[in-house]
C-alpha cells in the first residue's frame, strides 16, 4: 500500500492571498498528518490566523502529540494569543501507522467525506471552531488502514461552493460519480474545478480541497512530493 496526499486550494477572487493554510508532516512514530485551517474573515487578516494555528499544530504532530489533543491545544493558543475574538477552522487528516488507522480531528463545519467498500459518508457531527468557547473539543474517527479507503477534506468556501447563487455544489452527488481508479490528485483537482464553476470562476471565499488516499503500491519504495506554486511576476526595481 501507499499514502497519497493532495491539495488543490485558490484564493478568494480578487484577493492576492488565501486565509486558508494547508501544513503537512511526517509522524515521529510512522505517518503523515495534514493540516488544513481556515482562518477567520479572508486575505491577508484570515492567513495570519491560520497560520498561527497550523504552525502550532504542526509542531505538536511532529512531537509525536495526538492528534485530539494537538486539535485542543491550538485551540487553546489561539484563544489565549486572541483573547477569544477570533475563530479558525481546523481539520486534521492522519495516516498513523503506529495505529494502523487513519485519524479525522473536526473542529469545522464543513464534512470531512471518506470513501470505505465503495461507498462515500460524511463525518459532519457539529462541532465548533477553535478560538471562541473555553473547552472546545475535536470530534474524532477512526478508520483502519487499508486500500482504497479516501478522505476529503474541504474549508468552508468550497462545501458552501455556489448557494449565493443559486447553484449549490453538492459535493457529496460529485464525488460518489468518481471512478474507483482516480488518486488523491485527480480528486483534489476535479473537486476545486467543479467549486469554482460553482462560484462562476470568481470564488467569494477561498476554496481548498485536500485528500488523502491508501491506494495499493505501483513502482518503487521511493518517496515523492510535487508542488505547484504558481506567482505572480515579480517586478524588480532599479535604483540610481
């Protein structure tokens, strides 16, 4: 078997920087985790937020903290550094092989979907967003390891993809319509596309897809990642 990981995330329309932040990282004990935050409000004032949130979190997962309690103490962090006036999303996705289970820490309002036996569900107990109330909790699940189980994961603007318009993406009909044989990346990818024309290519909040997949072992035992970052040009300045 192998772990796939993949993210497709865009900025709101017109704004040059996403509030959403996506971390991700090895576990001490076997695995990876991935972190996606959705800071409060959006550009430059929302990515401050979650990338306090994510940096911590980040850090206590590298640790070897579990996941439920990495969730709470970003919380915690963010409550404290912001005296409770501002919120994130957090949604942790973890392949921990010491477990041998795929661990979802929720504390958002968008679903967290997984595919198991040819089937799609949705993990959409409500929960609160970090920062706010004292006490907060993550909802937990647990899932085995084994091949062809998925995990989606989606900030706000792409589960709510469309309803000011009138056209609402229902992720849960697009995703039940994938092919067994797509990976993590052909996932992320066709969902970001089908939210933005949801939202008519001008998104009104930033849309981030990220996916998780134990797919079955083709090739070699080597490790990849592959990034796209694509920028803006950048113009340089000539002094006297």
């Amino acid at each position: 078997m192998e772990i796939q990981l993949a993210v497709a995330k865009i900025a709101k329309y017109a704004m040059s920087e996403s509030g959403d932040t996506v971390e991700v990282t090895e576990r001490p004990h076997g695995g990876v985790s991935i972190v996606l935050v959705d800071g409060q409000r959006s550009g430059k004032s929302a990515k401050i937020i979650s990338n306090l949130v994510a940096r911590k979190a980040i850090a206590l997962l590298a640790e070897g903290v579990r996941d439920g309690a990495v969730a709470r103490a970003a919380h915690d962090y963010l409550r404290t550094h912001r005296g409770g006036r501002v919120s994130a999303e957090l949604i942790i996705l973890s392949a921990d092989l010491e477990s041998g289970t795929l661990v979802v820490s929720r504390n958002s309002h968008a679903p967290v979907l997984y595919r198991q036996d040819d089937a799609w569900q949705a993990l959409d107990t409500d929960t609160e967003a970090v920062g706010i109330r004292a006490r907060t909790r993550p909802h937990i699940t647990e899932i085995p390891i084994r091949t062809g189980v998925m995990l989606v994961g989606v900030s706000d603007g792409v589960w709510h993809a469309g309803q000011h318009r009138g056209n609402a993406f229902d992720l849960m009909a697009f995703v039940q319509a994938f092919p067994m044989t797509l990976g993590a990346r052909a996932v992320a990818d066709g969902i970001l596309t089908q939210a933005l024309q949801h939202e008519q290519s001008r998104p009104t909040d930033d849309l981030t897809v990220v996916v998780l997949h134990v797919a079955s072992l083709h090739g070699d035992q080597v490790r990849r990642m592959y990034m796209r970052l694509p920028i803006a040009p950048v113009v340089s300045h000539c002094w006297p």
